[in-house]
C-alpha cells in the first residue's frame, strides 16, 4: 500500500452554525429574536420541528416534535421553515469570510451551515489567528448569525472542533501539536457515525473522542476495516484533507417571505430597512457601496411589482436608500398585498472627493438624490434630468436622461476661437421675408423692417429616412439693419412643406 503524503502546512478556520433554518428566519425578523421560535417543515398534518432558538431549547422542544407537541408551550411562535431565506443567509455568511480569504470550501448541511476557510498567509493582512478570527466573528454577528469558530493546522480538527463548541458560540485556536488532546474531550457525535458505528461504540464504552484515539490502530482496522483506521486519524487530529475551494460570485441580493400579506408601505418600509442593512453589511466587507436597489415584489393577485432606484453616486447611507424608496413605491404603489420580497443591490465604487484646505464644503449627493426623487413624485420621471441633443438634424429634437456622475475624467477642450451666443426662440415667431433670385433681401420682424446684408445659406434640413414623418426645413444666417441703423444677427428657417417663414434664433 502506497504510504499517504504528509499533508502541506496550513492554517484553516472553520465556520459553523448551528440551527441555521431558526438563525436564517430570525436575522430578519429582529422582534423575534428574544422570544422562543421554533421552524416547522413538512405538509400539514405532519408537521415536525426542524430547528429552533435558544429560548425555545430551554423550554424543552427537540427536534421532530410535532404541531400538537407544540401547542402544549402557549408562548413559542410557530415559523414556517423558508428555503430562499437560508440561502440568502448562507450566501451572505460566505461573502463575509470570502473578504479574509478567497478559498473557501462549504459544507453545509440541511440543518447547519459549515465553511471551512484557508488563511494560511494571511498574517500579514489581518494578524494572528486569534484576530483574524475575532474580526470574522464580528462580522458574521453583524448579519445576525451566531456561530462558533475553530483555527487549526488540520482541516478536520477545525471542523470537529467547530461542531464540538457549537453549545456555546466563540472562537477557539488550536496550537500546532495540540490536536489530539484539544480534541480529547469532544463526544463521537461530531464525527457523524452512522447509527450502526455508534451503537458499537456505545457498547464498547467509547464515548468521546480521546478515548478513540486511544484504541489500538491494528485492532480497529481489524474490526472496522480502513473506515476505523480514517476514524483513528480524525480522532488524533492527522487526517489529511484535499482542499476544494468553490467560486462565490458577489451576488447582493437579500430575500423574506412574509408571515402574512403586508398592504401598508410602513410596515414594508420596517422590513426593507433590515435588508438594507444585510446588503450594506455584505457590501462593506467588499470595501464597495450600493449603486442601485432593485425591489421585486410578489403581490397576492400572482403578479410582480419591480422597482429601481439609483441615485447620482453609490452611497451606503441607510437612511437616504430608505427615503428614496419610500418616495418611489408612493409615486408607484403596487397594486396587491405583498407577499414576498426580493431586494438585488448592484455594488459600485465608493466615492472619495480630495477639496482644497481653503474650499468650502460641498452639500451631501443624498440631500440632492432626495429632492430630486420628490420633485420627480410631482413633475413625473420623464421631466427630471438632463437634457441630451438627439443624434438627428431635427430641430429641437432632444430627449431627458437621469442624472449620471462620469466614472472617468473630463476631457478639456481648448477653445481655439470666440463664437457667438444664439438665444433660441421657442416659440419661434412668423415674419414677412421678400425674396430676389431666391436669395432674401428683405424681411419684417416685430413690425420693423430689416434690409438684409449679408445672407449665408440655405441649408436644407430633412427628415429621418426611416422615420414616416415629414418635415423639410430650409435655414438661413442672416446680417440685416433697420432704418434706425439696428444691426440684427438672426436664423430664419422655411418650412417648404408649408410655406412658411420663421425667425428661430438671434445671434447675441
């Protein structure tokens, strides 16, 4: 037999939380979180316990309990177990330890969430281990999550130390050497035996993991075949591991499935406040800012209300996210009860802005989104913005766009010469223009007549050829005086479709 390559040195921190069904509804549902809860699976009239809160432990309530069990502890709240929360949660967990350390293996399973990190090397960036791992705890508490963390050198004495201390969430750092007697104490349940392994165990005496590791290897192997030699080595801390880290994209999107239709937008405002906070949690992790939030609402007539709001500039500021949705779901209600909710963030670069020492400050972007979200309630959207010349040579042709910061520079153009200011007329007015050889000579505007001196032109102007519309306009610049010596710069353009002389523009 091919003797087992040492395995490389390393540093792992295994992340594991436990209940996770109960965790994941409760992170979002923050007036719960000191009352016993327990989550119930299954179809009725055969539904079970599949997770619970500390507080409804204490009372007593184990797992597969059914609902008449329940109903003998009047003061637990009952949830309905909500499969799109916990991957939510488990999405948001593993974006929070992806900011330490890129290689990342999940092991989670239906009734707990398990990652192990490897953060070998990272000493430099965030110190020593005890640190590393106190900032990680940090951070998964901030989402709402309880969790127990354990660093070792070998991957599976992090994850049976992780899952041993589960009882009582904090961090525990195992010295390089010390693996078997840190994991001496731990019961065998950690090692998920099957049930004919554990009965064995049970009736040899074998309860906790030191008393395993102490059993003669050839005697076990003996009688278990090479699955006891790999439960020796788990039990001693020396079993190798072949590390399989998974891709995590950075998806914000945070999801709740309402306990009951909501049709006050205070009430969702309440619940969307919480999701805001998850997603700028995750956000920060990543040293990034919400861009945009996009709500997509599931209504109780089977439809989907979709809403999204950007401002200027990616801000993680709660508060002016809340009141700029809150001004757009007022200007757009949706039309049903609400059932569930699904909150996408688009990540975008935090913004920083260098001033002089002597420069005064500038007013927040927030205070300029804001006012223009409630201006926009009262003129409509289509009325709001800035206003871009369209890529056509019709006249006064220009559409609005919202307002957009430039990601890149701005390009300095020099200015090789002076040109005049035209002041538009809108609308334009009619004049009385005499023509000689097709060239204009003459013309009265504002009941004063103006001898033209010089003309320049005609260009003709004509429609789109992919556009049904007709218009063909020919235009002037003309020079022209009046009797009491008034000079005139002016535009003058020709509807040939109709005959008709306009002054559109005058040259300051």
């Amino acid at each position: 037999m091919t003797p087992l390559t040492p395995e490389p040195a390393g540093l792992y921190a295994c992340v594991y939380a436990t209940q996770f069904p109960a965790q994941a509804i409760l992170r979002m549902r923050p007036h719960l979180r000191s009352k016993p809860c327990v989550v119930m699976q299954g179809e009725p009239p055969l539904l079970y316990v599949s997770s619970f809160n500390a507080r409804a432990h204490a009372l007593g309530v184990t797992h597969g309990m059914n609902q008449v069990e329940i109903d003998t502890f009047p003061s637990i709240t009952v949830l309905q177990r909500k499969p799109l929360e916990e991957s939510a949660a488990s999405k948001g967990i593993l974006d929070c330890v992806g900011a330490f350390s890129p290689r990342i293996e999940d092991r989670s399973s239906d009734q707990a969430f398990l990652c192990v990190v490897d953060i070998g090397g990272t000493e430099k960036l965030f110190g020593p281990p005890a640190t590393l791992a106190h900032d990680m705890n940090e951070c998964i508490q901030a989402l709402g999550i309880a969790a127990s963390i354990a660093v070792s050198g070998n991957f599976y004495t992090a994850v049976s130390m992780a899952r041993g201390r589960s009882s009582r969430t904090g961090i525990t750092v195992i010295a390089p050497g010390e693996e078997r007697s840190a994991l001496a104490s731990l019961p065998l349940s950690v090692l998920d035996l099957s049930p004919e392994h554990a009965e064995t165990f049970s009736l040899w005496g074998i309860h906790t993991l030191g008393m395993l590791a102490g059993l003669p290897e050839s005697s076990l192997i003996a009688r278990m075949g090479q699955y006891g030699k790999r439960l020796l080595q788990l039990a001693r801390g020396a079993m190798p591991h072949l590390f399989q880290p998974i891709e995590i994209p950075l998806v914000l999107e945070e999801t709740i499935e309402l306990d009951t239709p909501v049709e006050l937008l205070d009430s969702l405002l309440f619940v969307i406040g919480v999701m805001l906070e998850q997603l700028i949690l995750r956000a920060t992790a990543h040293i990034l800012a919400l861009a945009s939030v996009t709500l997509a609402l599931s209504l109780q007539d089977r439809t989907r209300h979709v809403r999204t709001v950007r401002p200027a500039l990616p801000s993680n500021d709660r508060g002016m996210w809340i009141k700029l949705i809150h001004l757009d779901l007022e200007a757009h209600p949706a039309q049903a009860a609400i059932l569930s909710l699904v909150l996408t963030a688009e990540p975008g670069n935090t913004g920083k802005l260098q001033l002089g020492l002597f420069s005064p400050q500038l007013p927040e972007p927030g205070r300029l989104d804001i006012t223009l979200a409630r201006i926009r309630a009262i003129v409509g959207e289509e009325c709001v913005g800035r206003a871009v010349i369209e890529d056509t040579q019709r006249p006064d042709a220009f559409h609005i766009e919202p307002f957009r910061v430039p990601t890149s520079p701005a390009v300095e153009r020099s200015i090789h010469s002076l040109r005049p200011a035209m002041r538009q007329m809108r609308p334009a007015e009619p004049v009385t223009l005499a023509l000689r050889h097709k060239r204009p000579v003459s013309f009265f505007f504002r009941d004063k007549r103006y001898l033209v001196e010089h003309a320049y032109g005609p260009w003709l102007i004509s429609g789109d050829w992919w556009n049904p519309t007709l218009w063909i306009h020919e235009q002037w610049d003309l020079i022209a005086r009046s009797q009491d010596n008034v000079l005139l710069c002016c535009c003058i353009t020709h509807d040939r479709t109709q005959n008709h002389w306009q002054l559109s523009a005058i040259y300051d």
